[in-house]
C-alpha cells in the first residue's frame, strides 16, 4: 500500500493549466480544435455541411428599429437576414427527408448577422446545426441557435477554417466585410488550384451589394485569373434561386458517387487455343 500524500504529487502534464497554455504546448492546442470537433461531428453524424457566410453586423428583426432610428445604412441589408434564414430552413427541411448518406447540416461562423440567420432558420425546420465560433475582442458571442453539442469555440482562426471547408457541400456567401471576402477568397483559391477535389458549390448571394463592391470580371479581362475561373461560382438573388442551384448540384454530386462506388465487373477472359 502506498504511502505517498496524494497532495505532494506533481500535476500530471494534461492536467496542468500552466504547460497546457504555454508556448510549448501550442501544438495540443492546436490538435484539440481538430480532434475535439471530429469527435462530435462523428458522434452526431455530422458528414456534409452547407456553410453560411455573411455580415455579423446586419440586424436581426428583434435589432431594426433601433438601427433604423441609429440612421445606420446596414437597414437596407436587414432583408438579407431573412433570407439567409428562409434558405437555412428550406435546405434543412430538404436534407431531413434525404438517404442519412447524403443529409447535410447548416454550418456558420456562430455569431449575429447572417451567421445568426443561417442557424436560426435549421432551428426553424427543427434541424441540427453548427457553429464555429472564434474568440475575438468584439462582434463575436456565440448565437442561441447553434445546436448546443455542435458549438464550438476556437482559438486558432486556421482551424476553424479548416473545419469550414472539410465538410462542405456548398457554401453560400451573403453580404459581408474582410471576413466574408476572406472565406470567399480563400476558397475559390482552393477550388481554382485543386487542393479541394471534390467540386464544391459557390453561391454569392445578393448581386446589387456585390457588384457594387468587387469586380471579378475585370480580373479576367486583365488576365489575372483565367475566364473560366469565373465558373467557380453562380450568383442568386432570392432563397428559390439558391436553393434550385444547390439542389441540382447535390443531387448530381451524389449521384456521380454512387456511380464511382459501383462494383465493377471483372474482365473476362476467353481461353487462347494452344498454338499449332
């Protein structure tokens, strides 16, 4: 029997809060934002997402008044909260009555604005959905609609991004500031050089707000990026609009897959005669 006084014993390593913030044990932290989200993501059967994009500084219903008495132009963006949210929920009602291999979740970046929308319209249809949140000094509390078990808190900014595009089916890219052209940017990069394999749908939603602010045909015309670069994406102006697109997509995406999947028949072989 020992004698040893539980008390004098040093913490184990994974037990001590000083090693585990440190310097040295970055790359556990590191490991922690990608194995800790796969653990749940498996648990709940997380396999293909949608991830919203957009402003978390365009108003919620419950926010309008006050920004339209603050004389902020972000009111004339509030109807792209609801439509975020109707296409959240159009999706997800869709997905529930889909084969369990090829039902999708609604994923955002966690916090208000379109973020909120997107989880907030799977809340409707009685829907999971994900939220990645990131620890920032302003904008960024997680927002009451997230599916508790799938809310995640990051630290690491290329983590959460990396579990943004692991999973995705599509992402849809709504009105927003660096944030949004960042995500939007750093995927049609992926997509453009074929790190990402499989072909992922790029909807940008709401044609006035983005041709108003950038001009991705003019990089084609200069021959900064190649005309057919210009058909990474589709552009929708309406939940209908996005939702026909992305339906058509998903369904020829997974019928493409069980067309790989399908065994194939060996050759077959007749025997030679014996030469003479």
């Amino acid at each position: 029997m020992s004698n040893r006084d539980p008390q004098a014993l040093p913490l184990k390593a994974y037990e001590n809060p000083e090693f585990l913030h440190s310097e040295e044990a970055r790359v556990l932290r590191i490991l922690a934002e990608y194995l800790y989200p796969q653990q749940q993501f498996r648990r709940y059967q997380v396999s293909h997402t949608v991830v919203f994009f957009g402003s978390a500084r365009i108003p919620s219903p419950e926010q309008r008044e006050a920004t339209a008495r603050s004389g902020n132009d972000l009111i004339h963006l509030a109807r792209y909260y609801d439509e975020a949210r109707e296409l959240a929920r159009m999706l997800t009602e869709w997905s529930r009555t889909l084969p369990p291999e090829e039902r999708f979740i609604i994923c955002s970046g966690g916090g208000p604005g379109i973020m909120e929308a997107a989880n907030r319209g799977a809340s409707d249809a009685g829907g999971l959905s994900v939220g990645l949140n990131i620890s920032l000094p302003f904008e960024q509390m997680p927002n009451p609609y997230i599916t508790p078990e799938l809310n995640f808190e990051f630290h690491y900014f290329f983590m959460r991004k990396w579990w943004f595009v692991r999973l995705a089916l599509a992402l849809v890219i709504f009105p927003g500031g660096y944030g949004t052209l960042d995500e939007l940017f750093e995927l049609l990069t992926l997509l453009q050089t074929r790190k990402i394999r499989r072909r992922v749908a790029v909807i940008i939603y709401g044609r006035d707000y983005w041709n108003s602010v950038m001009n991705l045909e003019a990089m084609a015309r200069w021959g900064t990026i190649s005309p057919e670069d210009l058909h990474l994406f589709e552009y929708a102006d309406s939940p209908l609009e996005a939702f026909t697109i992305l339906r058509t997509r998903f369904e020829a995406y997974f019928e493409q897959r069980k067309r790989d999947e399908e065994p194939v028949e060996p050759a077959r072989f007749k025997p030679t005669a014996p030469p003479d």
